[in-house]
C-alpha cells in the first residue's frame, strides 16, 4: 500500500532528505522533521518558501503530481510589496512573459492575512513608508521560483511566499514543520 505526506514545510528547509551542499553545511533537510522511509518530494519548494509539501512512496503519483504537463493546480499565498492594481492582477490573469516564456494564466484574488499563520523566522523585511498585500495565487506549472517571478514582473516583489494547497490537498490543521498522512 503506498504512502502520501503533508508535511508544511518552514522557511529556511531544504526540500530534500540530505544536504548535498558545501561539505559541513549546516543546512536543515527534510529529515529533521519526518523519518519515514521511501518517501520522495512530489515537486519542490524552494529554500525561502513555507508550505505543504506533498511526499510519497509511490512513483507514478509523484509524477503526476511533479509534472507541468498535467496541471496540477497549486495554490500560494504570497505578501508582496506594495498594493498590485487591478491591471496588474490581470496581467498575472493573462499569463506573464518570463525569460523562459509566457506563464499560463493564474487564478489570482487579493485576500486578508491568513488568520492562522505562523511567524515567520526569520522575519521578513518591513519598509514603513511601503504597504505590502496578500495575493492568493494558484498556477498549473511550477518552473523554478514561479511565482516569485510573475510578482516581480508586475512590479510587485514576493516577501513572503506559503504554498497552500496542491491538487486537493490543503495545510489545513498542519502547524508548520508538522505533517500528517493524506
């Protein structure tokens, strides 16, 4: 019987069991938080982000999962800097223009803070004379650091970046650095 993961993942983690860094790295993996055997990260997140984090035993679903051409919807929730216009928004509605390509259209909405989140360590940082904003954002594909990018081309840095669903799946109930079984 295979198995399936949520884990929500905390900034400043590695989204892999070891650290194949510079030799004495200290940096943390996934192993700190889950010592379950044969389970693989279905996709990644990146080093600065938080979030779930989908881990499985079973191959062929960490392939659909991973893989663009299945469009797989995941969810972030990002604090940018600044408030985006709604022509912004619609740009990331439209689809942007990366060096790598046009991104698909993104559902996007602006939302309130999470009422639930955790503080982040380290804190982001906080301009007082710059107001920043959550945007609710879910992409089909996932190329390397994504959103971060689409957000930065509309003139709206990511300060913070939590991936909140995958598929069906949420971070609903995990406190970050905690998991659960599917």
């Amino acid at each position: 019987m295979s198995r399936t993961i949520l884990f929500n993942k905390p900034f400043d983690v590695l989204s892999q069991f070891t650290d194949k860094g510079t030799e004495g790295s200290t940096r943390k993996t996934l192993s700190a938080f889950i010592d379950v055997p044969k389970v693989y990260a279905a996709g990644r997140l990146d080093r600065d982000s938080e979030g779930l984090l989908v881990l499985t035993d079973d191959g062929k679903l960490q392939q659909r999962i991973a893989n663009p051409r299945n469009k797989w919807p995941k969810t972030y929730w990002a604090q940018v800097e600044g408030t985006p216009s709604a022509s912004a928004l619609d740009r990331l509605r439209n689809g942007i223009d990366l060096k790598d390509g046009k991104t698909r259209p993104a559902n996007v909405n602006i939302m309130e803070e999470p009422a639930f989140l955790w503080p982040r360590n380290p804190p982001i940082r906080v301009r007082k004379s710059i107001p920043d904003t959550w945007i609710s954002l879910t992409i089909t594909e996932g190329r390397n650091r994504q959103v971060r990018r689409m957000t930065a081309a509309i003139g709206h840095p990511t300060l913070r970046l939590i991936r909140y669903s995958v598929g069906d799946w949420t971070l609903d109930n995990i406190a970050t650095g905690a998991w659960r079984d599917a």
